[in-house]
C-alpha cells in the first residue's frame, strides 16, 4: 500500500501548475498567493521559473519559506473529496541545466521567456507536506517520507533527454497507448516529457497527464522496462476492449 507520502508525491508530479504562498514584503506578516507553474525534479522537489518583478519573486527574497498547494480535485462532484497537498519549504535560485529542461520540457511555452533577463529558475527545498486525501484522510507528512530518496548519482536524470527523444521520435506511438488506453484521455498527439524514477509525464496541448510505473527505476535500462511492460499492458487492454 502507498504511503502519504508517496500519495502526496504523485498528485505532486500530475500538477502542471500550483498556488504559490509567499510573505508579504514590507508587512508584518500578511500572507500573499500568486499562481505559478510548476515542474519536479526527480525527488518530487517543486522547481519553478519566476520573473524577479513579480511580488512573490520580491517576496520570497526576502523571506525564504514559502508554501505551494496543489489541487487534485478537478473533476469530482464534490471537489472536497478529492485530493489537495501543501508543501512547506524553502526556495532557492538554481542553475543546474537538467532542472531548466525538464521544466521547459513540460511547460514549452515558457522557452519564450525563459532567458529574458529578469527570469530565473527555482527549486523548493520541501520541509514537511500537508495532504488532505477526502473526508477524514488528512496527514501531515515529514520530509523525510515525502521526498523520493535516489541513488548518489541518479544515473537515470542523465539519460532522461535519450530516453524521451527516443519514445518521442522512434515510439510515439506507444505513447499515444499509454494516454488514450491506460490513462483513457483522448486526442492525438501526446508527447513525453519526462521521465523519472517513478513514472513519465504526457502533454497534450494545455493538457498534461502522467503514467506511474509499477516499480521504482534507477537507471534508463529500468525506465525502458518499464516502458515497454506499459506498452505490453495498454495493447493487452485494448485487444480486450
């Protein structure tokens, strides 16, 4: 059975875009929420792309700790029943290059600004999670169980451009399976975005979508396993059908 923690972490990586709560400046205190979007490195550790004229980019200057909170609710009757998670942490410019690709790898309408001088990229250094799961689910989530511990050297981040180029050019259309017939989303021309230890990421247009996979990977040999165990699973679901 999944943890909160890691419950929390994938409602995390199928969010393409997050609430942002940062200080005030120049108040005593006086909370301030601005919309951002929003990618994840590896861990689960939220990375965004902020201009320095925004008040949360002035805010979070001067005061570090910031919230973001996550909603997973669309598409339930009750939007209560869904689920929502709110991270705590601190956040931090960033220059490291795999993070800016896999951000504009999800968000490719941000490449248009992305190097304008006053953008730079961040990451949020999650402290605790808050996850509200439907009525009755709640839990607060330490760190420690939130954040997807990886091995030193995180060998499958470096061939994560490799293996989307190649699913993307040679086998797109496995990942149109994945989306119509695994996930049930409609439309062509869903293209991968990433790839992570725990799953890939599909866009669509405006849309966004994510297919788990069924173990945790370490290296680009294990994510095509797992690729192909899907692809075996969706052609088997759709002969099925």
């Amino acid at each position: 059975m999944s943890s909160p923690g890691d419950i929390a972490r994938t409602l995390v990586r199928e969010q393409d875009r997050a609430g942002l709560g940062t200080i005030l400046r120049g108040t005593d205190g006086a909370p301030y929420v601005s919309l951002v979007l929003t990618a994840c490195d590896h861990a689960g550790q939220p990375v965004l792309l902020l201009s320095d004229l925004a008040d949360h980019t002035k805010n979070s200057g001067e005061e570090a700790r910031v919230s973001l909170l996550y909603d997973g609710t669309a598409g339930h009757a009750d939007p209560l029943t869904g689920a929502r998670v709110t991270l705590q942490g601190r956040i931090a410019k960033t220059d490291d290059a795999r993070l800016r690709a896999r951000f504009l790898a999800r968000h490719p309408s941000a490449s248009l600004y992305a190097d304008f001088g006053d953008f730079n990229f961040y990451r949020v250094i999650v402290e605790r999670a808050h996850m509200v799961a439907g009525f009755g689910r709640i839990h607060w989530i330490d760190a420690s169980d939130y954040t997807l511990q990886l091995d030193p050297d995180n060998a499958l981040s470096a061939r994560e451009p490799d293996v989307v180029s190649h699913m993307n050019t040679d086998h797109n259309d496995a990942v149109a399976l994945y989306a119509n017939v695994l996930l049930g989303r409609a439309g062509a021309g869903w293209r991968m975005t990433g790839v992570d230890p725990e799953g890939a990421d599909l866009r669509r247009g405006g849309e966004v979508a994510r297919v788990p996979f069924d173990t945790v990977v370490a290296d680009a040999d294990g994510a095509r396993a797992a690729l192909v165990r899907l692809v075996k699973q969706a052609r088997g679901a759709r002969k099925r059908a």
